[in-house]
C-alpha cells in the first residue's frame, strides 16, 4: 500500500481563493521542490518533518473528521503533488470533492490526479522565491494550468505580493501568463496580500494596483488570509 509522509490532518475553514469560508479536511504533506519566503508552514517543507502513514490511515482519519458542513477535502504542503500516486488513490476511496493546493511546477504529477475537483495553483514571483528564480517555473505553472482546464477541473490562480513587489515586474508576469493560458475565461486570479495584514497599513492603494494590472487580462480577486483573522489554523 502506498505511504506518504503526513505532518497533520485536521478539519477547518478554508481562508484563501475561491472556496473561502468552505468547510474542508487538510491532509498536510511533508516535502517541497521550492523554498519561497513567505511559506507559512515551514514545518512542511521537510519530508523529515511528517510520519509515514499509508492511504488507509488517511482515509480513516478523514471519515472521522467529516462533519454535516464539510464541502472538501484539501491536499497541501508542502507539495501535495509530490505524492500524486498516493492522493489519487486516496480520492478514490473518499466520498468528498478532491482539492489541491499546489505550487504547479510538477505537471507530470498533477496529471496522474485525474480525478481531482478543485485545484489552486500558487504562481511564484522572483523575489518570493530563495532558490535561484527560473522561467522554467512560471512555464511549468502555465503547462500545470493548461492541463487542469483540459481535464475540466476548477482551477485558479493564486499570488502571493509583498508591498514591496515592482509593478512593472508583476504587469510583465500576469501579461505573460494571460498570453500563454489556453482559455483564460476559467481561470480568475486571486491577489494574497502577505501576512500579517499590518504590513500594508501604509500600502493600501498598491493593492488596488495590483488589482487593476490583473484586470486588465483575467478576472481578479484580492482576498487576504482569512484563517489569519479568525485566528484558527
């Protein structure tokens, strides 16, 4: 049976994109390919970090969890998809719509989740990113995006900004984007402040910059981190 390294599974509300406020199980993986700046699960960036648990483990854990309210179940990081095999397999045992939370750089692993719901895709700007930043990555995303709307699964965009992220650099990122995403009509664009919140007190209207670059090409949201708020994990 398949295993994969686990750091937690618990219930919650989803704060970020589209399915904010929905109920859903996490299934957190240990394990990433990247290493941004603002990752705010650090834990999770270590395959070390989680303990093996096969697929069974994991579907018990979600059946005991399930609540009257619960709209999906969520598989994060780290990166989830590091793991396809075993989150495919998982889907297929549960009851609930499969969600994905990814970084998009693992095309080749995404595809084997074909029986995914939900995906949101965490496109990575140069200054986000320690590890030497490469169009391969934004080219791997897009490729990530592309394949989610043939397979007909809903898909967004996420982007994390920090105040200090040049306009120019952002307006030159979403325009190549809008550029090479096949139907762009399904696709909306969410803008992540960076947490925590007090650190666009005196850069507000930057945020609605952003928010005008992206409309210009896609439909956009800016929606801040509302687990952050709620002060739940």
């Amino acid at each position: 049976m398949l295993e994969a390294p686990i750091v937690e599974i618990f219930s919650s509300i989803q704060g970020e994109g589209l399915l904010v406020g929905r109920r859903q199980i996490f299934v957190r993986f240990a394990g990433c390919n990247l290493n941004c700046s603002y990752c705010d699960t650090e834990a999770s960036k270590s395959s070390k970090n989680g303990t093996i648990k096969n697929v069974d483990y994991v579907v018990d854990c979600i059946n005991k969890l399930k609540t009257p309210d619960l709209h999906s179940v969520s598989f994060t990081g780290g990166e989830p998809s590091l793991y396809a095999d075993f989150i495919k397999e998982v889907i297929d045992k549960i009851d609930f719509p499969g969600f994905l939370e990814t970084n998009g750089t693992l095309t080749k692993e995404i595809n084997k989740i074909d029986n995914l719901d939900y995906a949101s895709l965490d496109i990575k700007v140069p200054e986000n990113l320690d590890d030497a930043f490469n169009s391969k990555i934004i080219s791997s995303e897009i490729n990530s995006i592309n394949l989610l709307i043939e397979k007909g699964i809903i898909v967004y965009c996420k982007i994390v900004v920090l105040p200090s992220l040049d306009l120019k650099l952002f307006e030159n990122l979403i325009s190549n984007i809008s550029e090479a995403i096949n139907e762009k009509n399904k696709v909306s664009v969410i803008i992540q402040p960076v947490s925590p919140i007090e650190l666009w007190k005196n850069n507000k209207n930057k945020l609605f910059k952003f928010s005008e670059i992206v409309g210009k090409y896609m439909d956009v949201l800016v929606i801040p981190q509302l687990h952050k708020f709620m002060d739940i994990e």
